[in-house]
C-alpha cells in the first residue's frame, strides 16, 4: 500500500485522468470497491439497512455508488444530503432511480428532519460528507449539522457500524489534526493509497480499522509508480522470510552475536537473544561484562558467551581485542542493547568501528548514545546498518528536538537515512523504517503493549536474527518491526490488557505471529 499526501493523490488523479482513465471511472471503481467489502464483512444476513451521508464532492459521489451496488445486492438504504449536490447530479438520480429515500437538509420544500428516527433502523452509516482536501476548521452550517449527527448517534446504545470513505470526515489527512464533530469510523476505506495524515494523531483515533481499495489506476502510471513510501504488509513479510529446509542445520540459519548489557541492565542482552533464536537465528552469541555473567548464564541455556572485561560495572575498552578475534565468525551482530552511557564503553564502541571486515550491524539503544559521541561517527560504520532510535535517540542523534521529530516522523527518518548513508527505524506510534536508497516502509501500529522496558530488546533481537539468516537489513528492519508490533498484539489478548504485557511477552509470541516459512525439500 502507498502511503501519500493530499497533493500527491491529486496530482496521482490528475495524471490518470489526462491518461484516460477518467474521474467518472475511477470513482466508480473506488464505490464499487468499497460495496465489495462493506458486503463482505458486514452483508452477511439479509434485510440489512445502510444509511449513506453524502457531501458534496466525490467521497460523497463513491458513496453513492457503493450504495447502487449494495442495493442490487439486497440492502435496504437511504441517503442523507449533509451538503448540497447538483440537481442534475447523475449519480443522486442512479440511486433515486432505485426508490431510495432521500434527505436532503437543504431542501425546503422537505418536512422536518428527525435523524433520531432516520438512524434508528440503520445497521450500517456510510461516512461520505468531506474527504481528503477540507481544511479546518469547518464551517457553519457544516460543523452544525455534523455536530448534531455525531450526537444522534453517540446516543444510541447500539450504535450503527460506521464506515469512512476515504477518511473519517472532518480530518484533515495532510497535519492529523481533528474537529470536534469529526464521527469515529469502525472502519476506514481508503482509496488507491493511505493518506499521510491519517496515520497522525489525533486522526488516528478515530480511524477504526484501515482498508483500501483500488480506483482502476493505468499500470504503470509514473506519478504514482514514483511514490516509494509504503505502508507494510502481511503479504510483503511473508515474501521476505527465509526458508526452512528439512534438511537444515543451525549454520543454515546463521550466527547472531549480540554485544550487550551492563550493570544496571543486565536482562538487555537475554530479551534480545531470545528473540533472536525465537525468530529462528541457528546459534546465540551473547557477548556481556563479567559481573553479570554468572548471573544470566542460566536464563538463557541455550546461547554460546563471550565474556569481556568491565570497568565499573559496564563493558571496558579492552574488550574490543576480544570483539576482534570472533566478530567474524556470526553472520550479523547486535551492539548496544543495555549498554549504558559509561565512556570506557563508549571507547570500546569506537575501537570495534574500527575493525575491518566487521559483519551486517543492527545498533540500537544506549549504542546510539555512545555512538553520537565518536566525531564523524558517521563515516565510521559501515553502510546500510541498522539503527534503532526511538524519538529521544533520534534527538541525540540529530540535535533536533523530540517534538520536531515527531511533528515530522516520515520526513526525518528519511532526510537522515540518506545523509548518514544508513538504515533509520524511528520507533513508536507507526515506526518509519527509511533506506538511504529512498524507500521507505510505515507500520501501521500504535499499541500500549509495546511500552514497556525491554521491548526495544526484543525488537532488536528480531532484526538481528533475520538478518542473520540473510535477509538484507533494510528488509529484515521491516519484517522485523511487523513481526514485533504483531507479537505485542498476541501478548496483550494473552494477558487480557496491554498494561500486563512485559517485554518477555512479546518475544514469546513471535512463534504464534510469524508467517508461516516455507520448506524447501532436500535436494
């Protein structure tokens, strides 16, 4: 899915209009598209009654034709005008000409409008009044009519399923912000792309879930075959997952080599290197301080140590000769989970930039930190790493404040991504996974289950696993930030809430959540 601001679908429309795929068509593509799954998901009894609130512009008009459509099909339907649309609108005669009633707001010669009783026999609401372009605030009488709809229906005590049409109407899909009458969706059919700003918050919320549908796009249309930002999908990871022979052994999938832990953070390493081996990783290298050796050598049997020498609790410069002699046995390594912010440790940092011939890197957590302290750090790793800031590291990292940063998430994931030549995963509410090539991957995911201490670790953990049985970084970032977003989901329904879910939660579920790999017969 093609993730795209409000000019970039205008011209998008534009281009396959002067293309000839005219405006008429594509809008019945998009109607159709959206009866098809309003059918699905919700037409399965008979006698199902849906209500469609129509504006003046074309959310309204694909409103209108998925209400042809789900007519033919045996719904009962109405419509209700909450702007004003041309009297020689063809698409207002197509569906009068199957009998339905029509309420129109602006129409004096109408009686009285009681949507109390108008909503009341409504199984489904089709939100088509304002789409993709409104500015706010609204205006009267709009924010008035709007304001009364949501009250009629937040009244109800079975409230009828609520279905956008492109956006809940009263977002405004390039900032994320709200009006207060805007109606919260169950579900949001968006059109050919999701709109940039309906992945921001406020917006977000009142989303519900989140589908799209095509509007008959020309193949090949450069406008919109130039967009590289996209959304994950299932289908994607799946595509992307390593094999699983029958015939394998645990050098088929790799050796991670997790450099990780301190004192004060001793449990970093085990949450990253079981997610490793939870997402299949052959063999676990942990590579921890003495101190905490002893402590963590049985809560995690399986993994192979390399222990390295301290200075106050955290990992000393001196450990970096140990580093050399075996960072080239793994196929890919973890450092800086748990590390902490000692500066013996960050000596030690510089020392293994330093090493030649150094494995695919994954660099994450107080890593970053001790990482914005090496001058021109960024000529010093090599390309394509994966790095890991949630929003604070990221304003290490960049000297740009948190509330820039989030302000901006896509575009600064990206604009660093190719300035430093790396892999960018900005963390949190839809992390954005950037490559210095241009692409970019938005997850669509926004779950109190995942803040929680540790689940960065595990997130880590993931990647390095995948990248360790090959996957190039930039697609093991994705695959791995899908996966982990997916296991805090199965965490918090095993829990019963996201306030119980703990990191070691989330790495247990990995099994459940992963696609399913495919076996690739002995040969």
């Amino acid at each position: 899915m093609k993730y795209v601001s409000v000019s970039e679908m205008i011209e998008i429309e534009k281009a396959a209009d002067k293309a000839g795929h005219i405006y008429a068509a594509m809008m019945e593509a998009a109607g159709k598209g959206l009866a098809e799954l309003i059918h699905e998901r919700y037409g399965s009894q008979s006698g199902m009654r849906v209500t469609a609130l129509v504006g003046s512009g074309n959310n309204g008009g694909d409103a209108l034709v998925a209400l042809d459509y789900l007519i033919a099909w045996g719904w009962a339907a109405e419509v209700i005008f909450l702007r004003e649309r041309p009297v020689s609108d063809p698409l207002t005669k197509r569906v009068a000409d199957r009998g339905v009633k029509l309420i129109d707001f602006f129409d004096p010669a109408q009686p009285p409008i009681n949507l109390q009783a108008d909503f009341a026999g409504s199984d489904l609401i089709i939100d088509g009044v304002l789409g993709t372009g409104i500015k706010l605030p609204l205006r009267p009488p709009l924010d008035l009519l709007m304001g009364k709809v949501k009250e009629v229906l937040e009244g109800f005590e079975n409230k009828p399923i609520i279905v956008a049409v492109d956006c809940p109407s009263g977002v405004d899909c390039d900032t994320g912000q709200t009006s207060p009458v805007c109606l919260a969706a169950d579900l949001t059919v968006t059109m050919a792309a999701v709109k940039a700003g309906t992945l921001q918050f406020p917006a977000y919320e009142y989303l519900g879930e989140l589908e799209v549908v095509g509007i008959g796009l020309p193949l090949g249309l450069p406008e919109f075959d130039r967009i590289t930002r996209e959304v994950i999908e299932k289908e994607w990871v799946l595509s992307r997952m390593p094999a699983r022979p029958p015939d394998a052994h645990k050098g088929t999938f790799g050796t991670s080599l997790l450099i990780a832990g301190s004192e004060e953070y001793p449990g970093a390493a085990v949450l990253a290197g079981r997610a490793a081996y939870r997402i299949g990783s052959g063999l676990v290298t942990l590579a921890v301080p003495q101190g905490i050796y002893q402590g963590l050598i049985k809560t995690l049997p399986e993994a192979t140590w390399l222990v390295l020498p301290e200075q106050g609790g955290g990992i000393s410069a001196e450990a970096s000769d140990l580093i050399k002699d075996a960072i080239h046995k793994p196929t890919a390594c973890l450092i800086g989970s748990g590390f902490g912010t000692r500066s013996g440790t960050g000596k030690f940092l510089e020392k293994v930039l330093q090493i030649e011939g150094l494995p695919p890197l994954v660099i994450d957590a107080d890593g970053l930190r001790l990482l914005s302290g090496i001058p021109n750090w960024q000529k010093k790793i090599p390309p394509d790493c994966v790095l890991t800031p949630h929003p604070g590291e990221m304003s290490v990292l960049t000297g740009l404040a948190v509330e820039e940063i989030q302000g901006n998430r896509v575009g600064i994931a990206e604009e660093y991504a190719q300035r430093w030549k790396q892999i960018v995963l900005l963390k949190g509410a839809h992390s954005v996974i950037a490559a210095p090539d241009g692409r970019t991957k938005i997850l669509i995911s926004a779950n109190p289950a995942l803040a929680r201490a540790g689940s960065g670790d595990v997130l880590a953990g993931i990647i390095i696993g995948l990248v360790a049985q090959g996957l190039v970084s930039f697609d093991a970032a994705v695959a791995g930030c899908w996966i982990h977003a997916r296991a805090g989901e199965l965490a918090e329904k095993n829990r019963g809430s996201s306030a119980a879910v703990l990191a070691g939660d989330i790495s247990d579920s990995i099994g459940q959540v992963i696609p399913r790999y495919k076996n690739k017969p002995a040969r």
